[in-house]
C-alpha cells in the first residue's frame, strides 16, 4: 500500500462543507467517488481541516492509502477526470510515509479572509469575499489583530457547537494585506476553533466600522463571552490557503 497526499482547490459554495455527511454534497464526498471511479477502491480520505460550507481552499491536504500501483500523474489525473464539473481540483499528488496524516501532522494552517470594501461591490469578487461599502479604518484593525497573536482562551471567539476540547489556541501571525479594494485579513495557527476565524473578523470589522475601539479586543478576549464579540462574518470570505508539515 502507498500512502498518498493531495493538495487540494476548491471553490466552497456549491457544497455544504469538507466532511461527508449523508445524502448531502461535500467536498471529501466528492473526492471519495472520484477515487473509487479512478482505482476502483472504496477509500475514506483524511482531510487536514474541516472547512464549513462555503469555505474554499487553494491549499487544502488530505491523505489516503491505494493498494494499486500508479505514479503521481496517473492519480492526479484520474481523480481530476473523475471529478467532471465539480468545483474541486487535485493540484498535487505526492507519495509519502506511512506515518504521515493529514490532519495530526500538521504544523500549522494559513486562512485567509477577504473583504471588498469599496461602493460599488465586485461581480468578480463577490464568490470569494463579502462587500463593505462604508470606509472602514485600517490602522485600527491593524492595531487590533496584533492583539490576537499568542496562546489565549479564545472563548469569545468560540461559535455554539464547538467540539473542541478546550478553548485555548495559539495564533502565531495575524496580519492585513491590502491589495487595492481587496482587505485580506490574515491567520496563522496549528488548529482554530470552530468559526473562529469569521468571528474574529466580525469583531474586527466593528473597529473598522469605529463602532469599537482598539482595545476591545482585548476585553472581549478577556470577557470570555461569545455573546458580547462581533458577528459571524459569512463564510464565503474564508479561504484556507496553506497547511505546512
């Protein structure tokens, strides 16, 4: 058997999220048919992150084991063929260990947000971002998502459903990039909680906005109280860009 790692695109808003789930489209669904189409085995791949529904990836890994013998292009190409109209692509197929896993070995993830703020939304952009017509302050958001980075309870931050064991999370980068239009805010850690990310920008656009001050942030962290944080910002903003191991 041959352990096998994909890199993985795809466009979110046609499916309701990565994990399979029954009688419902799914990226991991989709991706499993593909595989069984291509090689003719039934095989359950292990995704590195559980994107929500209508969260893309242009980075996104996952791994499985194929008993059959093909080199990396015949896999690439047969699970893409296999794939037809969907809005998923395998962008790189690499042979690897037997002890690597997706999803544990993972060092850490990159996600992106974007936000089109300008007063005419874009028919480009609208699939991969959400439109803010009102000028939002950027010195203000880039003074308040500095105050992210570190290990903290991020409790606040933590949607209703979240299954994770403990609200502590390391955030290593938080960062904005501005290119034109386009506000891309930017978060890397080894793991988030669930919609951690979307609230963190829904309270970050309330600085934006000037309906908060900078350090708010720093309460709402302290507060540990999701009901007083920023709204859940859509998820089509959100795209997982990178994942090291």
């Amino acid at each position: 058997m041959t352990n096998i790692k994909l890199t993985i695109e795809y466009h979110g808003l046609p499916y309701c999220g990565w994990q399979y789930q029954k009688n419902e489209k799914t990226v991991q669904g989709e991706i499993e048919k593909a595989i069984f189409k291509f090689s003719g085995e039934k095989k359950t791949i292990q995704g590195a992150g559980r994107t929500d529904a209508g969260v893309h990836a242009i980075g996104q890994c996952a791994n499985f084991e194929l008993e059959k013998k093909f080199d990396d292009y015949q896999i690439l190409s047969g699970i893409n063929f296999h794939l037809g109209t969907e809005k998923i692509r395998i962008t790189k197929v690499e042979s690897v260990d037997h002890e690597f896993n997706a999803r544990f070995t993972a060092k850490n993830k990159i996600y992106n947000y974007q936000v089109f703020n300008s007063l005419a939304p874009s028919v480009i952009e609208d699939d991969f971002s959400i439109h803010i017509r009102q000028p939002l302050d950027l010195e203000a958001m880039q003074d308040a998502i500095k105050l992210f980075i570190g290990k903290h309870d991020f409790s606040s931050f933590r949607a209703h459903g979240c299954q994770a064991n403990k609200p502590l999370r390391t955030i290593d980068e938080a960062s904005i990039d501005i290119k034109g239009n386009k506000i891309i805010f930017v978060f890397k850690a080894q793991s988030f909680l669930y919609q951690q990310i979307r609230i963190m920008v829904g309270s970050l656009l309330e600085v934006g906005l000037k309906n908060k001050n900078t350090n708010w942030i720093s309460e709402l962290i302290e507060a540990k109280d999701r009901s007083l944080a920023g709204p859940t910002v859509p998820s089509k903003g959100l795209i997982l860009k990178e994942i090291s191991y």
